[in-house]
C-alpha cells in the first residue's frame, strides 16, 4: 500500500499562527493543497525540515481584540 508523505503547513498572519499536518502525494499537491487550506497570509510548506515553499498570499491580517482602530 502507497503512503502518501506527509506535509507541514504553517499561516502566520498578524498575531495568528497556526499550523496543520497534510498528507499528499508530492510537493506540488502539498502546495495546492496549502493554497486552498490558506488562501490569504505568509503560508509555508514542510515536509520535515525541507521547506518546500513560502508563499506570501497577502492581505490576511488578524488583530487582536484590544486593538482600537
């Protein structure tokens, strides 16, 4: 049976950083799987401690609720 490998992709925008484990079947489905999971902020995609890419998909910016606009 095929094991697909497994992927790392983290979104930092503003003050929020998250993270999700994926697992596709080569980079390229890693990053479109990535852009579909986080269309918006600074995305990066890892398999292990190769980064496979980092895409700037600006404009998310999240504030914190103790900031007065």
């Amino acid at each position: 049976m095929f094991n697909a490998p497994e992927y790392r992709v983290y979104f930092m925008s503003g003050l929020l950083a998250l993270s999700r484990d994926i697992q596709c079947a080569d980079d390229q489905a890693a990053i479109e799987q990535a852009s579909r999971l986080f269309p918006e902020g600074i995305v990066e995609v890892w398999q292990g401690n190769h980064l496979v890419t980092r895409m700037e998909n600006l404009p998310a910016i999240v504030h914190s609720s103790t900031d007065r606009r």
